[in-house]
C-alpha cells in the first residue's frame, strides 16, 4: 500500500496557488513505500521546495529517488467523493479514459505512472463529516487509475489537538513539580507532559548512569547527563508545549530552597527513593495548600504504591498514614524503604522490572490529573475511589499484610487517607 505525505508547506502551496494546477515532485523511500512531496510548481517554472522538519528524520528522503506528478485545484465536484467511494471498495479502480472525462485536466502519462494529487476546498459539509477529505491521492497509468492513502502535517500537532474531547486548555494553565525523575518520575514526567500539564518542575541533583537505563524511559544516548537535563531534552523532543523547568536540589537536604517553589506550584509528585525525600514533599505540600502524589514500589516490586495527600482539615499527612496503620498493625512501610534500590551489601536487590515501574509512573499521573481536574475545574468525571492505591505487580499473599494484601498482577486496591491526628507537626499550625 503506497502512502503520499503532503507536508505543510507544500499543503498551503496548493491551496495559496493562483494557478489551477501545476507539477509535482517527489522523493521515494522503497522501504516503506512512501513519497513524500519535495516539490510544488505554483506557476509556469515557478517553483516552491517544502522541506520536511528535521525532527521527522524518517521524512527526509535523499534527493536522488525522484519521481514526477500533477496537482491539480479546484477539481470537478465529486472527485473527491469518487476517491473516498473507491477507498472504502478494496481492490476497485477506475479507467484512465473515465477519471479524463471527470477530471480533464490530468496529464496523459503515456507509458509511464503518475502520482496526481486533487484539491477541492468546497467540499459540503455533510460530505466532509461522511470521511470525504479536501485533498486525494492517486495513482495513475494509462490503463487504471487507484486511489492512494494521503498523510497531510496538520497545523497542530500537540495535545491541543485532543480540544475539546479532552480539557486541554485547563491543563495547559496548571503546573506539577516531579521530585525524582528515575524510573518511576521520568514515566510520570513524560505522562503528564502528554495529558497536557502546561508546565514541569523537575527536582532532581543525580546523574543517569547505565544501571539506570534497563528501566528508564531514557535510552544510553543520555548517560552521563544530569537526569534533569537528560528529562528536559526528550520533553522537549516530544513534548515541545509544555515548559520544562529543571532544578538540582536534594528536596531532603534543601528543603528551604523548595518551600518557594512549591508555592507556585498546582501539585507535586514524589517518586523519589526513601522516607526522607517523600516526608518532606509530604510536610512542604501541606504547608503550601496544595495536593502531592507520592508514587513507589515495595516488597522488592512485589507491589505498587500510590497515596495521595489533599491539603485541607479533612485529610491527613504521609505521617498520620503510616501512624494509622501502624495502630491498625498494618505493614511498615517505611522500614521497606530505607535503602535504595541499587547494588552491594548495604542495597535493596535491583528487582522491580522497568514496565512494572512503569506502570506505577502511569497511574501516579493519571491520579495527578484527575485530582487537578476535580479540585481545580470541577470535572468529577476523572474521580478517583480514595486516596490510597495499592497495585499488585507479582504480590505475594504468604507475606503482605493489610492493606498490601493483594493477590492478583494489576489488581488495585482502594484505601482512605485518615484524619489529621491532633499532634501532627505537620497538619497542625507551627
């Protein structure tokens, strides 16, 4: 199945032309059967030369494979409506001599093939909402004419596409610190960029070394870089709306440098090894009035965890959490999290496989969001059933006690986060 891709430039030439038709250039890649326009005659010798971004390397053909065409505007009504008939009829063409009548304009190709290109920018409404598009793509020769599937480079082609299906321009306005961008940040970093967060704050001072890699979204190409700076670059790349701002502080050892910057935030995520980093997001959060989502593995990534923290008289902290399941003889979690995960004698076992990390990434960020869209806009479609998450990724029943009690892969357990406890040196006034 051959593919035409128009890009941008070479779609508003088209449109812009004063001229009803004009040549056409094109390179070939033959290993994915695709042409890509590299060249719009507007005019008589009058020619403009789109160039495909470099971003999309896969577009840029070399020069030498050039293949001829025809653009023709302003076609008969109907001609589009004919190609998207014989699109959705698999294996139908049309003869060379009848596609003439109806478009009589398009040039003989004689013995060879043509890649002809039709633009009818009236096309009626209830045409357009049937799947009829402004521009078709053909094959021609002189024995059969074939409709060809056509991509054309949108004007946008960020999340701001997903508007209004999805609340895009809420998100754009909102702005999440990410407290540890390893394996599981790195993933909530590059989700909530991809739901439309306007704006990241990453908190991190380690570098991304090779052991690092086997579960990171980053590849090797950013080893040796800051995490940060290695988070920034591939944001960036892929997410080029949303503004990324990077900062090196140890959240645990730097916290006043923190207590500004979490003021100017919407929300803050922990996905940072140990208790330290995750009591501090935890005591700043509180005080900043805004919510924090801490995200971790336990039990050597037998299960997943996910709290959230609501700022409020309601809701309590990470510290009146672990005191309420401690009184309820729950597990401890903090005990599970006192060495980092790594290698050597004084390390946890490096035994959480990367997607299930992953997968706790995923839904920190999902909780992110939905949190914003129900404190901040009200949308009490992205609701969430508690605070507390418990995920199974290979749970093991002989050991865990409640509320990590659970016993299948993916399932998910719902739990509350308790009432300010009346000596909280966090929830309580200082």
């Amino acid at each position: 199945m051959t593919l035409i891709v128009i890009p941008a430039d070479a779609r508003d030439y088209i449109s812009q032309a004063a001229a009803r038709g004009g040549e056409l250039r094109a390179t070939r890649s033959t290993t994915d059967d695709i042409f890509v326009i590299t060249g719009v005659e507007v005019g008589p010798d009058n020619w403009r030369h789109p160039k495909a971004p470099r971003t999309y390397s896969a577009l840029r053909q070399p020069e030498g494979h050039q293949t001829a065409g025809q653009w023709l505007g302003n076609v008969p009504c109907g001609t589009n409506v004919l190609h998207y008939n014989l699109r959705n009829r698999p294996g139908a063409q049309y003869t060379f001599d009848g596609f003439s009548d109806s478009v009589p304009l398009v040039r003989d190709p004689r013995d060879g093939a043509l890649l002809l290109i039709t633009h009818e920018p009236d096309i009626p409404d209830e045409w357009r909402e049937a799947g009829v598009a402004e521009y078709a793509g053909w094959h021609v020769t002189r024995e059969r004419v074939i409709p060809v599937d056509l991509a054309i480079e949108p004007t946008e082609i960020g999340v701001q596409r997903l508007d209004p299906q999805w609340p895009v321009r809420s998100l754009a306005t909102m702005r999440v610190g990410v407290v540890g961008v390893g394996s599981i940040g790195g993933v909530v970093a590059d989700n909530l960029a991809g739901y439309g967060i306007g704006a990241l704050d990453l908190i991190d001072p380690d570098w991304f070394l090779w052991h690092n890699q086997i579960r990171h979204v980053l590849g090797p190409e950013s080893v040796g870089r800051r995490k940060v700076d290695a988070m920034h670059a591939h944001l960036g790349y892929r997410w080029p709306e949303t503004v990324v701002h990077r900062h090196l502080e140890d959240v645990a050892v730097q916290a006043h440098l923190m207590r500004p910057l979490f003021r100017d935030l919407d929300a803050v995520v922990c996905a940072a090894d140990g208790i330290a980093a995750r009591r501090v997001v935890s005591h700043l959060a509180s005080r900043a009035g805004i919510p924090a989502v801490l995200a971790c593995v336990l039990e050597d990534g037998a299960v997943g965890e996910i709290l959230r923290l609501r700022p409020g008289a309601r809701y309590g902290c990470l510290l009146c959490h672990r005191a309420a399941l401690a009184a309820a003889d729950g597990m401890d979690v903090e005990v599970l999290q006192e060495r980092d995960y790594g290698t050597g004698n004084p390390h946890r076992p490096m035994t959480a496989v990367g997607p299930d990390l992953w997968l706790v990434g995923n839904l920190a960020a999902k909780a992110t969001v939905a949190t914003l869209l129900e404190s901040r806009f009200g949308d009490l479609s992205h609701r969430l059933p508690g605070d507390h998450a418990v995920i199974g990724l290979r749970p093991s029943a002989d050991r865990a006690q409640e509320p990590f009690d659970v016993v299948h892969a993916e399932q998910i357990q719902w739990g509350d986060v308790p009432a300010p406890r009346e000596t909280c040196p966090t929830c309580t006034a200082a």
